[in-house]
C-alpha cells in the first residue's frame, strides 16, 4: 500500500493573488537541447492580460505555456528546477520512460521547497510529443498555467511525411468570476472534484485569441495537446484537410483522413493539415451542442513551396506499428490479467437544513422524485431538491402513493413499474430507458451472472469480466453519443464537492483493492493486458482519462469488444462513460510507477494508485 496524500503540500495559508511587482507573462520560446546538455527550469507568478483583466498565474521561465524543449531521439539532458512559486513542488515529465527517480512526483523524489532546487536527469527513448506539469497540487498549478511540451525528434530521416512547418499548440481552460479574474482555489483542499474545474475561457497555446497565417498548398503539422484540467476537446480545421498521423508517443499504424480527433486530458494527438483553398480556416473545438472558434487562419493567395498536396493525400503504413498488430493478436482474445473499474461515490450535496422529501438530478432539473434513486438520463445519484422545487405527481406507484417521480421509474419499496396519474409535468426521456435502476440491473447482467458471495466491495459495485457494449456511451446531456462531459451542466453542485464528500475510486476488480491500497508488481519485459470498465453503477457516471507513468507504454487493443482499428503507442486512453477498454502495456522500465485518472480534480482526491516494476 501507497499513501499518495501524506506529503504536506498544503502549508499555505491563502493562495497570493496580488499581481504587484510581478513581471508580465512572455511567449514561449523553443529550446534546442543537445545530447548532453543543461537547462534552468524556472517556477514564478507572472501577470497574464485575459480579456480586460490582468490575473496572477504561474508560469515556467516566466512564459504559459512554458518553453518548448526540442531534443533528439536518445539524448540525454540535465534540467535544474528552481522553485519560486506558491507551494512546494515537482516537475513531472508526462509519458517519458526516464529514470524512475527523476519522474517528478512526491514518491519518487522530496518535494521542493519554494527558494530550493533540483536537478532532473531526462533522457528521451522515444520520438513523439510529450509535456510537463506539477504533480503537487496538479488542479492549483496547472490551471494557474504550469505546463510545456517536449518535442522529441525521430532519429529515423522520414519518420513522418513531409510538411512545410510545424506548430505545437497546448489547448486548455481556465475559470474565471465574474470580476475576471481566477477563481480561488483553496490551499487546504481540492474542490470541483465531481467533474473537474472546466474552465470559463479557452487558452490555445496559452492565449485566449490566437490567429495565423498560412500561403496556399502549404501543409502545418499540428502537435496538439490537451492540458485542461478537465476538459475534452474535439479539434477540426474548417475550410481545410486534416489527416491523422501520430499520438502520444509517435505515429500510428497508419495515416487517416480525418473531420476532428478528441483529445482528453493530457493526451496529444499530431495532425497535418493541408490548407489548399486561398481565405479564411478556422481551428474549431466541436462539441454536440455548439461549436467553438479557437483560432482564425488566413489562407493567402501565394503558393506554397514544394508543393506537397499528392504527398497529403498519401495515407502511409508504417511498419513498425504493423508488426505490433501482429504481436499483439494473441492477446485480443485472452482473459485479462487485471481488471480495473472507475466508480464515483458521493454523498448527498446541496439541499442543507431543507428537508423537502424530493430528489434532482443537478444534471436533469426535469428529474425529480420522491426518493434517492438514479437519473434515468445519465445515471448520477439523485441530490436532495432546492426549496422551490415541487413534489412531483405525473408518476406514483400503485402500491406506495408517496413514491412520485417524473418518469415511470421502478418503486423503491416494491419493485413496481410506477403508473402515469395524468398530473403533473413528465420528464422527457428521449432514448434513455425509463427506468435508470431497470438499465444498471441489465448492465450488470450482460453477458454474465454476477458472482455469488464474494467480499461487500464486490457485492457493492459489481464484479464485472466481460465487455458492455449496449451502454457504451451512455453520457450525460451534453455527451450521451459520445459518452464525454462536454461542459460542466451542474456547476454549484461540482463547486461543492471535495474530497470529504465525493470519493473517486479505481478498484481493483480481483482484490477488491481501491486506490491506494492496490499493490501490483510486475517484471521487466512483462505483457501485461488491463481491462478498464468504466461502471455505470455509480453515482456519477463521467468519462475518466486513464495515465500510466514510465513504466512502459502500452496499446489498446479494444473498446467495448470492438478491436482497435489504428494502433499508436499511449501513456493515456480516454475511457468514456460505460465504456470498457482493454490495453497492453509493455513493461519496459523499473521502478515505482503511479497510474491515475488525468483529470487533475480527481488524481488530487485520491483517483490513483502505484505498482512495482522489478528489473
């Protein structure tokens, strides 16, 4: 067992927000780093313009997002971290296979101290995007703006096709009061822990407009990484093509044209686009409700030099992912070896010295019952009802008259179907079934009997092994196609949750082991095949970005039973609501190694675990 909270990371008494005397936020600059090679690494307040106001934020080398570090495939460099932010800290160094001593979180290293410094050795396996971040108080000081990417050359000449240029842009958030200026973060705990802090204004590559100007014909690698504490995006380039050709750590199998990609939390994808009509492009992020302007693009009528528009329309194969299609056939149809679930616990919230008898979904005002039951919308644990919210009468059960609800739920007492009375205001349903507690029962049941006996936790949640295909993306309003919590749809609820009244579990399913207590151990050169079931049995069913540290890195082999299509090496794989994803990781380094869920609302209230990798 781990305990990931026993480092004191909280010694502040308020969080500074003063921006007097502090330097204003730089553009990022790109650092070319030779084999051997040493670089200060600088943690600071600066003062950043957003909208019309000046706000106090973090920054690495006095520029958000931090200086870009481009290194070549195999090198090896020394970063000096000097801390002068707000908190002790460290540096993490997201999906790098380094050294297990300098991965940059409170097990692996002392945690420094504001005025104190120290040295990482990174070295750089493997080509592709990667990015840096706090690993203490990672929803303070990300948001705040502490995060940078590496750009790691490929040491093979035509690793990638060929583009005219290539532009690494973070995507992010950040939420803002009504004043403009950062909502406050407490020093003693971490809060919006149900769905994570989304933001109020978007920040690509740190700005909250960003334009660009681009000749006819030309062809722009985009390194796009998601750096949001929370938010997922999904990026399209209206008024040009976008083709698919890497991931978090390198390309994939095979090139594909594309109208977006989604992007979770801490995940990079790499496109390149051609722009080939002369006028104006625009970045979007498309959600199911509205799509977002991120950046505006000028087409100019000058052509682009060479030309490359027949070398863009080549969907390349490459080779080294297709013998990983190969390795990993004998591990599609085998059994697991473990098997994680992601299960919400939560406490009633809201509703304070006010004893109504009725329940909401804060995600569904038109869900209301008499009892604590589900939402048949998205599954969340109803929340004791506002004052003014009334009784509802449209439905009642036969045999109970007190239990009412908007919908033809399943009586608590009895088990009946409740009976439409021709009174009050039914809630619209769409294709959600009628009843929430009828839809987890055959989650449950597909495919397979529940284990008898077994442990409480295992009778508590569940003890799933097979894949739930028919509830797969099953989301929230914003997300039920897609199985995403697009934005944030029960704000002062999320506002409320903390760590003492909402517990983020990853369970163990064999064990029944949760967070911390989990302890694997595996050896070097281990294949290891992870099944991740993202329970619908919760009380807040959300989408969870799964990270593995340094260990190794892994592929996906499935989701919902259905075989990954285009493989790229990850270190992190969205797991939408009720979904089921397998992975193999590839063990390929020693060391004590965390793996958490990536919004940083959640890793922060305990949403983590750490494994042992012996040489």
């Amino acid at each position: 067992m781990h305990d990931h909270h026993s480092h004191g990371h909280t010694r502040t008494v308020e969080f500074p927000t003063s921006i007097e005397g502090l330097p204003e936020a730089e553009r990022p600059e790109v650092v070319e780093l030779s084999d051997g090679d040493e670089f200060e690494l600088r943690i600071a307040p600066v003062t950043k313009e957003i909208g019309d106001n000046s706000v106090r934020m973090l920054a690495y080398n006095g520029s958000i997002p931090g200086p870009t570090l481009n290194v070549r495939q195999g090198s090896e460099v020394l970063v000096h971290a000097v801390n002068e932010g707000d908190l002790e800290a460290t540096v993490h160094w997201h999906g790098l296979r380094l050294e297990n001593e300098y991965d940059g979180t409170h097990q692996t290293q002392t945690p420094i101290p504001v005025g104190e410094s120290f040295t990482y050795r990174l070295r750089f396996p493997d080509e592709g995007l990667y990015w840096y971040h706090p690993h203490i108080r990672q929803d303070y000081g990300q948001e705040m703006g502490l995060y940078g990417n590496i750009l790691v050359e490929p040491s093979e000449p035509d690793y990638w096709p060929p583009a005219h240029r290539e532009v690494l842009l973070t995507l992010d958030d950040i939420l803002l009061d009504e004043d403009g200026r950062v909502a406050p973060f407490s020093p003693h705990e971490t809060d919006y822990v149900a769905m994570g802090r989304f933001g109020t204004t978007f920040l690509i590559a740190g700005e909250p407009e960003m334009s660009m100007s681009v000749k006819r014909g030309e062809v722009v690698r985009f390194y796009l990484t998601d750096t949001a504490n929370t938010r997922v995006f999904k990026i399209g380039v209206a008024g040009a093509r976008m083709k698919l050709v890497g991931g978090d750590s390198g390309h994939h199998e095979r090139e594909e044209m594309v109208e977006d990609v989604i992007l979770a939390p801490s995940e990079r994808v790499v496109v390149d686009v051609l722009f080939d009509q002369p006028g104006e492009a625009t970045l979007e992020h498309r959600t199911p409700e509205r799509t977002y302007p991120l950046a505006a693009i000028t087409v100019e009528e000058e052509r682009a030099e060479p030309q490359l528009e027949e070398e863009h329309g080549a969907l390349r194969v490459n080779a080294d992912m297709s013998a990983e299609r190969e390795r990993i056939a004998p591990y599609l149809g085998a059994a697991p070896d473990k098997t994680l679930a992601f299960v919400a616990e939560m406490d009633e919230i809201g509703g304070e010295g006010i004893e109504t008898g009725i329940y909401a979904c804060p995600m569904h005002a038109d869900i209301v019952a008499s009892w604590a039951g589900k939402c048949p919308k998205c599954g969340m644990k109803l929340m004791p009802a506002p004052a003014e919210t009334e009784a509802s009468t449209a439905f009642v059960c036969p045999m109970h008259a007190e239990i009412t609800a908007t919908w033809a739920g399943t009586c608590p007492k009895c088990g009946m179907t409740l009976r439409a009375t021709g009174t009050g205001t039914a809630a619209d349903l769409g294709d959600a079934p009628a009843s929430a507690e009828t839809a987890h029962a055959e989650h449950h049941m597909h495919g397979h009997e529940q284990d008898g006996g077994g442990d409480q936790h295992e009778e508590r949640h569940g003890h799933h092994e097979e894949h739930h295909g028919e509830h797969a993306h099953g989301g929230h309003a914003q997300g039920a196609a897609e199985g995403i919590e697009w934005e944030d749809d029960m704000v002062e609820v999320n506002r409320m949750t903390t760590p003492a009244n909402m517990r983020w579990l990853i369970v163990d399913r064999e064990t029944g082991a949760e967070n911390a207590a989990i302890d694997w151990r595996f050896q070097l050169g281990d294949q290891i095949k992870i099944r991740l079931i993202n329970e619908m049995e919760s009380d807040h069913p959300m989408h969870h970005p799964f990270h593995i540290h340094g260990a190794g890195r892994f592929l996906v082999l499935s989701r919902d039973g259905t075989v990954e299509p285009n493989l790229v090496w990850k270190d992190t794989v969205l797991v939408r609501t009720g979904e089921t994803v397998d992975i193999l990781l590839d063990v390929s380094n020693p060391g004590l190694w965390m793996a958490h869920c990536h919004i940083a609302e959640h890793h922060e209230s305990g949403m983590m675990f750490s494994f042992n990798v012996d040489a």
